[in-house]
C-alpha cells in the first residue's frame, strides 16, 4: 500500500512537474516575443530619433543660412542709400519735385545721376526745428 501510495505521490509529482514544465516552457516563448517586440519598438526608436536629430541640423543650417541671407539683404539695401540733408521743405511738395531738387542740387555738385538712378526718395523727420532728413 505504502509503494501505491508512493507511486500515486510520484505520479501526480510528475503531472504537475510536467504540467508546469509546459507553462514555463509557453511563458519562456511569450517572454522571447515580448523581448523581440521591445528589441524592434527600441530600434524604431533610435532610427526615429536619429531622423529626428539629422532634421534638427538641416533645419538649424537653413536658419544659419536665412540670417546669413537676411544680413546680406539689409546690408545691400542701406549700402545705396544717400542721406541728403538741408534740403528746403515746400508744404505741397511731391515725389517728383523732390526728386527734381536732389538731383538738381547733386548736379550743381557736378554728380553724374539720372532719374532712373532713384530708386525710391522719401524724407523722414529728424529734429522739429530742422527740415526731415531725405534719402
């Protein structure tokens, strides 16, 4: 009786053993997945980032390069520009006559200048007590 009983121990010792052998076995295949599932989210995520940081640079050299530009642009809009000053203010006065005053004044100073030559003139104020500046 004593070895049924053993034997009755033993085999239900191995069912279980063998029952959970199977378990571990299907969690150690879920693990696996799992590992490759994070494996592959993870390198999704570096070449992400990877994208992420080479469009940080190529938009951080197109904004170098747009100050570069922008610089260039403000310098070569002010490097032709002439400041004319003392230049008798009439209270109708017009572009054109403006333009007729600068460049008979620049004339009487022997200046070679045509009318095309002017691309925009305009007076801008200075001071109350002094006519505005043109440019």
């Amino acid at each position: 009786m004593e070895e049924k009983i053993q034997q009755s121990v033993k085999k239900q010792v191995e069912d279980k053993v063998k029952d959970l052998n199977e378990h571990i076995k299907g969690l150690e295949f879920e693990n696996e997945t799992f590992k490759e599932t994070i494996s592959s989210i993870k390198n999704d995520c570096k070449q992400s980032i990877e994208n992420i940081k080479t469009q940080i640079n190529e938009n951080a050299q197109e904004c170098d390069d747009a100050i570069k530009r922008s610089n260039h642009n403000e310098q070569y809009s002010r490097k032709n520009n002439v400041k004319i000053m003392d230049i008798q203010e009439d209270k109708q006065e017009s572009i054109e006559n403006l333009t007729s005053k600068v460049m008979g004044l620049l004339q009487d100073k022997r200046v070679k200048l045509q009318s095309d030559h002017i691309i925009a003139i305009h007076r801008i104020q200075v001071r109350k007590d002094k006519p505005d500046l043109c440019i």
